[in-house]
C-alpha cells in the first residue's frame, strides 16, 4: 500500500490566492521530505528539501517566499504555494525516504496538480 | 554534463520481449541506485534498488550495476503493455543519511502488441 500521501490531489485557485498541499508519511518517520514539480512531459525538479525542525533548503532558482516550506511533525510536511499565478500551475509531488536493506529507498506521494486560473 | 543520462526513448518493445533499460552515471562516490516507473500523470513509484555490483532481480524485473563503468540497468522479461510508462533511473551519493536522488531524464518504453 501507499507510504506516502498527499492531499489534495487536485486543486483549482484564482490567482492571486495561497495553496497549502499536505504531505504525509505513514507508519515511518521522516526527519527529511523533498518537494517536486513537474510540467508535462518533462522531468522531475526539486524544488526543496524539508527538514523537520529547521529551514527548507531550497534549490538554486525557487522562490523561497513563494514556495513555503514547513515540516511541522515527523510525519508532515507542508507547501504552501503564495500568491499563485497560472504559471505555478503544475503537479507537485513530494517524496520521503524510508531505511530499507542497506539503504534509504525514497517513495514519493501520489502528487497534487494544481491550477490556477 | 547531466549527472544522470538516459536514453529519452520511445523504445520500443514487443510483447512478450525482454525490454533493457540503460542508465549511467557521472558521481563515482554513488551508492544507491533505484529505479522508479512512472506512469503518464502519475508520481514515480519505486520499483528496484540496487547497491552492490551485479545482477538483482525481483520478479520479472533485472537490475544490474556497474560501478567501475558506472553504469546501470534494468531489465524487464515478458514485457507486457502495462509496461508501457516512463522509467527513471536515479541515483544517490548516501546510504545512511536521506540524502537528495539525482534523476535522469528517463526512458519511455512502449510495449505493442
């Protein structure tokens, strides 16, 4: 089954207005989260790394102020979309990693797409 | 250079054919590798991890790792069409701390009938 939710799965906003999209582990705890987006067709891009109990390390070129960034408890993390305009329309996904075998095997989320009109 | 190259594809496949999905890589300290399938408008789901040189294989999937050619792969038996989707190959510099994937493009694979 799933290890990683996400919700919504899909939202609709106007410009202008602030999105929050929710990212869970289950049963496992995760000190560390990670944030991407995804236009059609093209690849997977980190945005930020998030870090429960410090700051978000965000990837070179994303709008720390735009993109917030909270990992408020072992098992979630948030990411609020600030003033969104039509091109943050975009699916998010978020991953955790989980220790597995002799290594941390990261599952990701079923995504958030988002658009805003 | 990307860090992570793959063939971006179609590759096509007949069903019932052994698909071969190649991956290298440019960060010799890597020590995780995994590869995730993605589905069109869907998030990548992990299908295979891999660490040590050789072959490991899990059903009718095939990793194989290289580390002195830094080079991997996934092979797929019996492909089937619901094989069809976007393979991702990434890699990871840190097996004991949860450390960022580096992606690759990824490869679309096409199974006809």
């Amino acid at each position: 089954g799933a290890v990683v939710s996400q919700h919504p799965s899909r939202v609709i906003c106007k410009s202008g207005t602030s999105v929050k999209i929710e990212c869970r582990s289950l049963d496992f705890q995760a000190t560390t989260m990670f944030w991407y987006r995804q236009f059609p067709k093209k690849s997977l891009m980190l945005m930020a790394t998030s870090n429960e109990g410090s700051k978000a390390t965000y990837e070179q070129g994303v709008e720390k102020d735009k993109f917030l960034i909270n990992h408020a408890s072992l098992t979630l993390s948030t990411l609020t979309v600030t003033s969104a305009h039509p091109e943050d329309s975009s699916f998010y996904i978020c991953s955790a990693p989980r220790l597995r075998d002799r290594g941390n095997e990261q599952y990701f989320g079923p995504g958030t797409r988002l658009t805003v009109t | 250079q990307k860090e992570v190259e793959q063939n971006s594809g179609p590759l096509s496949v007949p069903e019932g054919a052994i698909a071969s999905l190649n991956c290298t890589y440019s960060d010799r300290v890597s020590q995780s590798f995994f590869w995730y399938r993605q589905y069109s408008g869907k998030s990548p789901e992990l299908i295979m991890s891999i660490y040590s040189n050789g072959d490991k294989e899990d059903g009718r999937f095939t990793a194989q790792l290289n580390k002195a050619s830094q080079y991997v792969s996934l092979l797929i038996r019996d492909s089937q069409p619901s094989d069809s989707a976007t393979y991702l190959c990434a890699v990871n510099a840190n097996t004991g701390t949860a450390s960022k994937l580096t992606f690759g493009t990824g490869t679309r694979l096409q199974v006809t009938l």
